[in-house]
C-alpha cells in the first residue's frame, strides 16, 4: 500500500500532469522503443503518428494517479484498457519496463523539478496502478482461454468468404483453421487481427469490430479502407486486407474482447446511432436481437456521407419490416438516386431533434463512429436529459473529450 506521503507527493505533482501530460508520454513512447523495440509490435503506429496513443495515455495516467485512494471509481477505464492490453498479448513483465521509462520520461520532461522524492514517490504509485491492471488482465486471459471454443494468443482463421458491403468497407467471414468451435462473444465486441505484411519489419495489430451475431461457427469482421486525408496516412493494414487478403487466405487473430456491450432485459427499447464504419459493433447487437427472435422496441439511425459507402443498408430495409424496428438514414451529400431512399430522413447530419424525434419513451442510447458524430450525439443526449446508465458508446479517450470542441480522439474501428 502507497503511503499517504506517496499519495500527496503524487496528488502534487497532477497539476504539472495535466499540463505536461503530453510531452512525457511523447518523450515515454520515444525511450520505450529506441530500448525496446520489439515493443512496436504491440502499438498502432498511425495512432502514434497522429498523437493518438500519446494523448490516451497521458489521461489514463492522469485518472490513475487522481484515484490512488480508490481504483474501483475508475474501475470501467480499467476494464476498458485491460481488454485491449489483453487482445493485444500485453504481459506482466512488460509493465516494469513501461515504468522505469515512464520516470526517465518525466524527468527528461520535468528537469529538475522532478526531485528524487516525487520519481521515487511516482515510482511506488506505478507499481500499484500496474498491479491492479495486471490482476485485471489475468482474469480476462483466463477467461478468454478457458472457454468453450476459447484459445490463448494467437489463433489461424481461414477466410471463408469476402463481401463488398459498400465502395469502402468489406466484410472478412473468419472460421478456425483447426475446425474447432470459435468462441462466444458479447455484441460490441472486437477481434484484434494480427497480420505480417510483407516489407514491413513490425506485426501489425488492429482490433476490427465483430459485425454479426455471435452463436454462429465463423466470425465475421467488417473493414473500412482508410484513405489518405491531409496528414492522415493511408491505413496499412485495412488496405493490405481489402487488397490482398482473399478467400482461403489465412489470418490470425487474438480472442474477442471489449466492454461495449448492452447487458439489457428484453423489455427496454434500444435507439441505435452509427455514422460511417461506426455501425459494425451495433450490426452485431441487431443481428444478436434478431437471431434469438426478441420483440425488443429498436430504432436504427445511420449516418454517411452517401449511399455509395453506406453498408448493411440492404439487411437494415429488410429489418425495418418487422414492426418492432424502424430504420432512418441521414445521408450528407446525398446523390439523386439516394434521395429516393424510402428510410431518408433528412440531408445533412444527425442532430439533437432528429434523436428527440425517434426516441421512444425511457430508451437505452448505443453509439459509435467517427469523433465529430459521436461528440454531436453525447452532447445531443446529455442535453436532452438522458442519464449516464441509458448512454452506451465505444470512443477511443476520455469520455470528456466528447464535450470538447476539437477533435481529439477516434471513433470506432
């Protein structure tokens, strides 16, 4: 247990964090893989390049070290990161090495502000915050391994078949190579695919969105093509896929895993909003509903730029058939032909109204896509009363960060 000068010395120094949070992570990430770079294998290096991970990083230290008293009230952010520790193979002797240059960081960082008393003081509260994501992350390894169908590290899958779902997202329907049973999953929970491009000296990771009902003997993963925008580099591995992963080929994966889920009684009605590849992880949470036969009340609003790139749209329309689900599409720059859509909304965005509109009385919220849409819909709910227990998403930071009026995060795979 850290002592309570550890813990005021640490509390101390969270100010000078909030403000420099950035630049120790920054000069952390560039220690950590000129000593070690066999570590690369384990991070995105486009959300490197684009500050991504320096960015998370520096607020999950900082809500760490603000909690020291009582982890379990960030317990959920804890969760949240061990799953991805997890699915990306992050091991319990790494966790020292991440210390010690995290205390070299801050102290080429701080200079001499950073005294012997606050680096030791800091290095006793690391260990503790480590402790309680290593406890977190055996469960979830035990968990993943010891169930039916459930395997440890990475497993082979062949692709069974590849669907063009639109311009700029195909689907990858993945079954066990050794023809074993495939592991359950929640509904809004990811696989991490772990592919070796040939050329590039680092395994490539990415977790990508299970887009279908779990309970079926393959798993299937809906990828967007990124293109190149501005300082954004084209996506690596999701353009490698889309070219040159095809059916019969292999692909390894780790198990699933993810906190985005619904965890619902069958009775309370579900507005889903997506925007762009947004709608892979809530796909699986309709199709989920629809291959157990529930009568839950659900409302499905889709957002993209036109129909050229919508996805599913065809498997929505015959969803809205049923008189339990109603379907509405918000397209931006909408074609002739798409303005015919029989589920057309309105042109433009997803706004405040059009979610109040659709909303029926004491709805559970779930959404994701890409950071402007997710700020506009958090904003949009808070605004309109809905508390926290009835708001689901999955975004890449901070939940304040949706409050904010620049873009800094990521939104769904």
């Amino acid at each position: 247990m850290l002592s309570r000068k550890d813990k005021d010395i640490v509390a101390s120094t969270l100010p000078v964090l909030a403000q420099k949070g950035e630049q120790i992570t920054r000069r952390f990430y560039q220690l950590l893989f000129e000593s070690h770079p066999e570590l690369l294998n384990l991070f995105n290096q486009a959300n490197q390049h684009q500050g991504r991970q320096q960015t998370a990083l520096a607020q999950a230290i900082y809500a760490a070290a603000a909690h020291l008293d009582d982890v379990n009230a960030i317990r959920s952010t804890v969760v949240r990161i061990a799953e991805k520790h997890r699915a990306l193979g992050v091991q319990p002797e790494q966790y020292p090495i991440v210390g010690e240059t995290l205390l070299l960081a801050m102290r080429d960082v701080l200079g001499s502000a950073a005294t012997p008393e606050i680096l030791d003081a800091w290095a006793r509260a690391y260990g503790q915050i480590a402790d309680a994501f290593i406890t977190v992350e055996a469960e979830l390894y035990k968990q993943a391994a010891e169930q039916v169908g459930g395997w440890q590290g990475e497993r082979a899958f062949v692709v069974r078949d590849k669907v063009k779902e639109s311009d700029v997202i195909t689907s990858f329907y993945l079954e066990p190579q050794d023809g074993g049973p495939v592991a359950q999953y929640a509904p809004g929970q990811y696989l991490t695919v772990v592919v070796r491009i040939p050329g590039h000296p680092y395994v490539q990771r990415r977790h990508y969105s299970l887009s279908d009902a779990p309970g079926k003997p393959y798993y299937r993963i809906s990828v967007k093509r990124e293109a190149a925008i501005g300082e954004k580099p084209a996506g690596l591995v999701s353009n490698y896929l889309h070219d040159h992963v095809h059916i019969g080929d292999i692909l390894y994966a780790t198990p699933p895993a993810g906190d985005f889920r619904l965890d619902l009684d069958d009775q309370t009605p579900v507005v889903f909003l997506s925007g762009g590849v947004g709608m892979t992880p809530l796909m699986s949470m309709v199709e989920a509903e629809a291959y157990r036969g529930t009568r839950r009340r659900m409302v499905y609003v889709h957002s993209a730029l036109s129909g050229a790139v919508h996805a599913f749209d065809a498997r929505l329309r015959e969803l809205a058939q049923q008189s339990e689900f109603t379907y509405h599409v918000v397209y931006e720059r909408p074609s002739a032909d798409d303005r015919t859509h029989p589920y057309l909304a309105k042109e433009g965005f997803v706004d405040r109204d059009l979610i109040k509109q659709v909303s029926p009385a004491g709805a559970v919220y779930a959404f994701c896509g890409p950071t402007p849409f997710m700020r506009t819909v958090y904003r949009s709910l808070r605004e309109m009363g809905v508390p926290d227990e009835r708001i689901r998403f999955e975004f890449f930071g901070p939940t304040q960060q949706l409050l904010e009026s620049e873009p800094v995060g990521a939104g769904c795979r």
